[in-house]
C-alpha cells in the first residue's frame, strides 16, 4: 500500500472515536454506514475488509452544488473530517450510487449530508495531530 494512502488511514483512525488501538494488534473500529467490525495493522494498512471512504466524495469537490457540504470539511477533500473507515460493500455502494449520482441530485445530497452528520459525530482530533492533519 502506498505510504500516502497509508497516511490517511491512520488520519481516519485516530481521529475517530471508535477506533481502539493495543499496541500488539494494531486498530479497530466500525465501518461508518453498517457497523461491521474492522481491523488495521498499527501502520493502517487494513487486515479485514476496511476501505478509506471520502465521505464527500473527491469528485464534489469544487461543484457549486456542494460548496455548502464542502465548507463543512475545511474545502480540503483529505480533511479527517471528511476521511472515514467503511467496509468494501459498503464503500461501493456508495460510490456506485449517490456519489456518482452528484450533488445536484437532492436525493444523493441528503445521503452524503447524514453520513457526514454521523462522521463528525465520531470525530475528535488527535493528540498528536493538534491542527487535524498529519504534519
Ligand atoms: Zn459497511
């Protein structure tokens, strides 16, 4: 896996309030839409079905329609605001469905708005990470 990509896990790890770690087995939380339990490596590298979903999707980015949304997370698609753990099934669906339907579409919009109610409902800067960023 990418050392990037990497990164972000972590960012979406220690920035949720779900997610435990223990040194010998690395981290664990639930996926943000059904709840299954996940496992990552202490690097972030996922050991279960855990993918990194962009709760505003990246593509939204810099649409008039999600300006409003966009704020929401700092207008930085990489924000550990807008960065959550799904698992695979639920991260395509997902993608498949409301965030290629667009935010112009009021269904799809409302979805992506309740998913990012729940994030930032988990969400909590981490110690190390006083600005919400890795450095
Ligand atoms: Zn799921």
């Amino acid at each position: 896996m990418r050392p990037v990509l990497k990164r972000l896990f972590l960012l979406a790890l220690s920035t949720d309030t779900e997610a435990q770690y223990r040194d010998s087995e690395g981290w664990q939380t639930r996926c943000l839409h059904c709840r299954s339990r996940l496992l990552f490596k202490p690097d972030g590298e996922p050991i279960s079905a855990g993918s990194l979903e962009h709760v505003v999707p990246q593509a939204w980015f810099g649409k008039r329609a999600a300006k409003a949304i966009c704020a929401r997370v700092g207008d930085d698609p990489n924000d550990g605001r807008n960065l959550a753990i799904a698992c695979l099934t639920c991260n395509h669906a997902k993608g498949r469905g409301p965030d290629q339907r667009g935010p112009g579409d009021p269904d799809a919009l409302n979805v992506v708005t309740r998913l990012l109610d729940a994030r930032l409902l988990r969400f909590r800067i981490a110690a190390d990470m006083p600005s919400g960023h890795w450095a």
